[in-house]
C-alpha cells in the first residue's frame, strides 16, 4: 500500500471534519443575500490551498462570485499538467421544510452526510484536496503540475466563467482538464462519464387581461393566460413522450448500435429508476430505455410553474399573467440557439391571440462527448479498477456541466469527468447527501489518478 | 325632495370619511394573522349600528369569523321586515407590489376611492347604513323593520354562515332578504341582478417521484408532474372553448330566447368586455356572447398554480408535485357535488399511471335566480327610477353569492340584489376602487327603497 493511501485511510475522519467545516457555508450562488457566504467559501477553498503549498493563490473578479485560482508546479516541465475544475456554489436548499436536519448543518445518518452541497460538490472538492495533501504529506509524493479553477457560479449556469477563461487564457494552459463534477452509478459500480447532455433553460411569460380579474364577473368571457400556459406546454409533447417543438430533433445525433450496447451493460434498468426517483410508473419517449432516455436523448421538463394564489385556502381570481420555467437538456449536436428558436416557432404558431407571451433565456449550454482512449482517461480506468478491484462502466451523463463546453472551445482542452455523487444523493432537493464509504473510495482513486500519470 | 336625500347630499363627505375609517381596517378573512383585525372590523360596524339606535346589537361567535346582528323593529307588526345582508371582510390584497397606493391607505384619486374592500364591499354596507342615517336623522323615519347579517367569511366561502343561520331561524325571520353585494353594469346603467352563478371550487394536487428530482440526471426517464397537471388541465377545455368534464353539462339549464333577449339588452358588447379586461382579444365558450359565457353559462378557470422553483433565476429540479386551484362557475341547475364528481370523473379517465392526485374542495355554492315580480324588486326598480330617472336594466351576476342559496334553503326567503360596484372595480385584483359620484347615487337608492316599501 503505497504512504499515501496508508495516509488517507488513516486521517479520514478529520478530512470529513474539515468538508463539514466547508458544507456549512451556505455558499448559494443563486441568492444576492448570499453574497457574504460567498465570498467566505471562496476564502475557505484560498486558505485550504495556501496550507497545502500551492502558489498564486487568489480570489479573481469575475464580475459575479469570485473565481479561486492556485497552482502547484513543482513537478516540472516533464510532468504533465492537470487543470482541476470544480466550484465552490450550492443549489439553494428551499423547500427548508422538507429537510429532516438542516441545510447547512452538516448531518451524519448511518452511512451518510446529509447537506446542501454535500455531493454536489463540496464533497467531490474536498476529496481532490485531501488526496493532494496525502501525496503530498505521506512523502509519496505529486508527480504532476496542477491548476485550481474553483468556480463560484456553475449553479446560475457560470455567466462568468467564460469571460474570465478567455482573459486568462495562458494562465489555465493545461494538458488536460480534470472536472470533478461527476458521480457513479452505485456505490459498487464504478463508472467514468464519457458524454454529458447541454441545456436549454427558458422562462416563459404569458399575458392576458391586463390585470388581475375576479373569476366570477369575467370568467367565461376572458381566455384565462394560466390555462393558455397549461395548453401550451401540453402541446410540447406529444403521446409517446416525444418533443415536439419543431426541429427540435433535427441535428440530434443518433445513438450507434455499438453505443446503446455499452449503455445497456449499465446496471440501471426501470427497476432502478422507479426505486430511485420513486415515481408510481415510468414514462418517457418511446423507443429508448430509461437510462437512454435521461443521458443520451434530448428532454423537455418544466422546472417551475407560478400564477394567480397559491397561499392556503381560495381566492377567485382570473390571473393576468403566468410564468413557466422550462428547461431542454440537448445532446450532441443540438445548438442552444436553434433551440430557443424551435420555442419561439412552436409558441408563434400555437399561442392564442388571447395572450401576448415572452421569452428569456437562463442559460445555455451544448451537450459534450470525451475521448474515451485518451491518457487521462486510462490512468483514470486504472484508479479505478485500483481502488474497486473491477475496471469502470463508461457511461453517458444526463445533467449539464456547461464549463466543459466552454474550457473545449476556449482553451481547446478536453475534460475528463470523474466524481463520487451517487443518483440517489438528492441533488438540488431537500436531504441532499454524500455517501461516506464511496467517498472515502473516491480519495484513494484521486491519489491512484495522480500516482498513474507519474508513469505516462 | 325628501327631507333624507337632503340629509345624503349634505353629508356625504363625512359619509366617505366613515367608509374610509373603516377601509382601513384589513379584515381579511382568509389570513389566519388577520384574526385581531377582523374582530376590530366587527365591532367598528356594531358600534355604528348602536349609534343609529339598533337593538340587540351582538357580536354573534360562528366557529369562525363573527357575525354582526342588530336589529330595528320600530316600524311595528304591520310593516315588512327585511333581513340585510351583507360582509365585512375582504379580500387577500396580495400581490403588493402592483397596487398604487396602499391597499388598507384609502385613497382619493378622480372620482374613484382606491382600497381593498372599497367596492367589494365596505363601500355597499356604508351606504346601506347612512341611507338608514339619513332616514332616521332627518326626520323623515324609517317604516320598515330590519334585522342585519352582516358576516365576516364571505370571501372565504362563508363556512359557518349555514349552520349560524341553522341555529338562529326565528332571529332572522324577514318578508325578504336586501342582499347589497351586487353592482351595476356602469355609472349611466342602473341595473337590478336576477340571477347568480354557483362555485366548486377545487384543490388538485399531482404527485410523481418521491422528491425533487434533478432535472439532468432523471429528466427523460421520470414523467414530470408539472407537464402532467398542465396535460390534465390543458385537456378540461376543448378548442370551442367548451368544459369536458364529464357530464359537466347535464344539468345545466338552457337558455330561452326571451332570457337571451332581455341579456342581449344589456350594453356590455365584446368592445366594452375587450376594455373592461385589457385582454388583447376575447375567446369563450362557442355559440354564445360575452356576456352570456361571463354569466349565464358555467365555465372553468384557473385561479392559481405552483410547482417547482419560481423565484428569479434558473433552478433544474424536475419537481415531485404540482398544484393547481381550479373553480368552475355554475349556473341552474348544477350542482356542485356532481361536478366534484365530474372532475374526479375526469382525472381517473385522464390522469397517467406515472402520477398520484388528490382533490380537496375549498368552497362550493349552488347558482340560483331570483324572482323578479316581486314586491322587493318593483320597489327597487322604483328607487333606481327615482334616483338615475330610468328604470334599471336585469341582469345575471357572474360571481357567486352563496348566501343567497343558504338563506333560500334555510329560511325559505328570497333575495333582492341591489349593489352599487362597478365591472371594472378590480374587485380581487389590485387597486379595487368605489365609484364615488355612483356610490352617493347608490345611497339615495336605498333611501328610496325603504321609502317604496312604507307604501306597500
């Protein structure tokens, strides 16, 4: 066993300690009353690094939430470089009531820690820097040039991110970037994300009378803008599951018989999928599984739905207006703004002249495949398989991490995506949690990842 | 000119500085933190009724809101007792933000008083009592016998109103019941409301997962129950603008050529209910006008409607549950029980396997239609002639009343509706305002009316 593994195993305990010391921070990035929260996680993860020895350490403006950047390039001009990306921001934690402990105050329950953030990705931070520090201090050893690029908006879509790249272009310059950002499918199934869907989030606004009305006096005569809003999204699918705004599918790349073939030695059938989310009985477009479905086939959900009163008891109104937030996950090679262009189209021809609607558009990313023959991907497999004792599944992942998008197109880098969240962590919801035994895995393969690139 | 009118004329300033004192007051019946409010707006009206000289005035406890009693039996046996009725709470007055000045501040802008409750209907019961005022004080007497119900849960759907009225027949034993929370079409029309529509009002809560998904990594494989409600409720109209719950019109009375041509006498055209709504254009129900989709046929409408993130920015949560309020207006011979039964008909037809829902009723109230030969309506139509000289048009009131079907079944008496709200009042809506100019008009009426019936 090499020192820094023997490392690990031995402080393991303090190094959940200090990721509890970070979960409660209520680091909401979406939330401007948060702005001091902020500002003390990114010091945090600053203070973190400078204790583990990297240089140029430092909060950068971004014109939003600060970006930490540090570097450790001690291992010389032979070595490859990774650059490290993860952020620092969480989700907000609302519905508070639906928390059995709270938010940010990180909790342990058999085997694991429930908090906001604690999976995604505080967790998957602190188990990069805790495997850095056993290389580090066990006298093993980091046999590789690193670069810190922990963000503080990836949960607001890093409306930052890619200014801030493109102005420090030379300063991120890598071999390749490591993304932690990732999860497996279970606890005993290791996994490397080789695909990741983009997004489209869109929020939509329909109106109608130009106040609110009473629904007894106009009800019947005026074309309620909520009902109006309910049809219209109905419209967006048609019975089989499919989207049908149109072009929606048109630059869609099909699934290779080959590719559906790794994807259904996935060990996520329906039965999985109804024990994880819960649902009563499953659905989506027909002619793909369920895991085809949710990483590999472009989506439509309605992510928020707002009009009229919606406190206790009853109030007869005909609202004016409703809103809808409506998001399309998009996989290779859709375009963001084709996209919104098949939503204008779609609601130009269905919208009643009973309403006048707008559009804003949240955020916008392209869906992403990685190379999954490269250096970077077979020390990662190598990890793996040191840590599990059985080679990872390659998988395709459904959620968007739009930064591997941007740092492709900026700094003509790929990213390897490797994390320990598992799909039952309650990600974005109440109860959110990190599973501890995998975690402590997922330490041991980031310092396996590092010792295998000693070799390339 | 009788000695009360002038009575009117020389104190209406102060009798709109009394109705402000009293719009102040934000008795709104629905917010459980309203409750100290809603008792100081009880006894501010018991202690007007004292002044005026009523007996037995009481605060009379319902399990609820309390009721205000009094009565005036000083004309004798041989007159006509008319039971008054009338509310003094009032509506949410949320959202906030949209209002001109301050909902509970009243407010003298043209012509118009701006307050929550101003027309919706402080501003009636007020000139209900200073009509009697002007009688009393001036001399010129009061030759009718009055008994007040002046409730406090009309906006909430009056739960305790039945079993109150149950308890107490002998104490509101009348000839008639004046129900003052009418209105009339515009400041030049004079009109006297002869029939009502009925409510179901109705909760529908959808279920799918367990809890709030993430969007990426289940959207595609989970059926979202936000999309599911929006199907449901997309499917309860079709493109004729038609309710297809099942059996949703059975029951319901057809119109005769003789009602359709006394409505179509009536001066609201589609230009006047284009204006009146400020919707861009008007869309109903097939085969009728405006005016009669908006009060002589049943329709359906959403009144509110939460699911997921609404707050600003960008949340990807594939939520587990959606709600939506949804009321349907009723019209004779409806009744609300078969159209729970028709809605929870039509979500077992419709409702897909991948969700679970629920349906709570908040209130529900039969329509009902008033005779209009009667004693009560000639001496009405009278005043109105005497104060606007012209008779008043008959109408059917699209909103609900449904005191008026509890005090027909309980104590077999009919109503008389005679209001002086205007269409365009934003009655439940921000910035509701009282006409002052019809508002004076509208004391005199009942100075009148009361003045018609000593004849009888």
């Amino acid at each position: 066993m090499p020192n820094a593994i023997e490392y690990v195993r031995q402080n393991k305990d303090r190094f959940r300690s200090e990721l509890e010391a970070l979960l409660r921070i209520p680091s909401v990035s979406t939330a401007p009353e948060r702005k001091g929260e902020m500002e003390q996680a990114a010091n945090w993860v600053a203070a973190e690094l400078k204790k583990l020895g990297f240089d140029g350490v430092k909060l950068m403006p971004t014109g939003g939430h600060p970006l930490v950047y540090a570097e450790y390039m001690k291992a010389g001009a032979g070595a490859p470089t990774v650059l490290l990306y993860a952020h620092y921001d969480v989700q907000p934690a609302e519905p508070l009531d639906l928390w059995t402990t709270g938010a940010f105050e990180p909790t342990v329950r058999g085997e694991n820690l429930y908090a906001r953030g604690a999976s995604d990705m505080k967790g998957e931070l602190m188990a990069l820097l805790k495997a850095i520090e056993a290389l580090l201090r066990s006298g093993q050893g980091l046999a590789v040039n690193l670069k810190c690029m922990f963000e503080g908006e990836e949960e607001i879509g890093s409306p930052h991110l890619a200014p801030t790249i493109a102005a420090n272009k030379a300063l991120f310059k890598a071999d390749f970037c490591l993304n932690v950002d990732g999860g497996i499918l279970a606890p005993d199934c290791p996994s490397i994300t080789y695909g990741l869907r983009g997004i489209a989030y869109f929020e939509i606004n329909v109106t109608g009378p130009v106040g609110d009305l009473h629904s007894g006096i106009f009800g019947g005569a005026v074309h309620n803008p909520a009902t109006v809003l309910c049809e219209l999204i109905a419209g967006m699918h048609d019975a089989e599951g499919r989207v049908t705004l149109p072009g929606f599918y048109d630059k869609v790349r099909a699934l290779s018989a080959e590719e559906r073939g790794w994807l259904a030695k996935l060990p996520a059938n329906d039965a999985w999928w109804m024990e994880k989310s819960g649902a009563p009985a499953l659905f989506g477009e027909a002619g793909y599984s369920s895991t085809e479905r949710a990483s590999a086939r472009p989506t439509l959900d309605v992510n928020g739905f707002l009009t009229g009163y919606t406190g206790k008891g009853s109030k007869t109104v005909l609202p004016s207006k409703a809103m809808a937030k409506v998001s399309m996950r998009l996989v290779p090679d859709q375009d963001p703004d084709e996209i919104r262009t098949s939503l204008e189209r779609y609601l130009k021809e269905k919208a009643p002249p009973t309403i006048t609607w707008t559009v804003d558009t949240h955020s916008s990313s392209r869906a992403s495949i990685m190379a999954r023959d490269s250096v970077a991907v077979r020390a990662a497999s190598a990890a793996f398989e040191a840590v599990w004792g059985k080679a990872p599944l390659f998988k395709r992942e459904g959620g968007s991490v739009p930064v591997v998008g941007q740092i492709q197109d900026l700094l003509g880098m790929e990213s390897l995506l490797v994390g320990f969240g598992l799909p039952d962590d309650n990600l974005h919801a109440p109860n959110e949690k990190l599973h501890l035994p995998t975690w402590y895995r997922g330490i041991e393969v980031f310092v396996h990842f590092f010792e295998q690139l000693r070799k390339k």
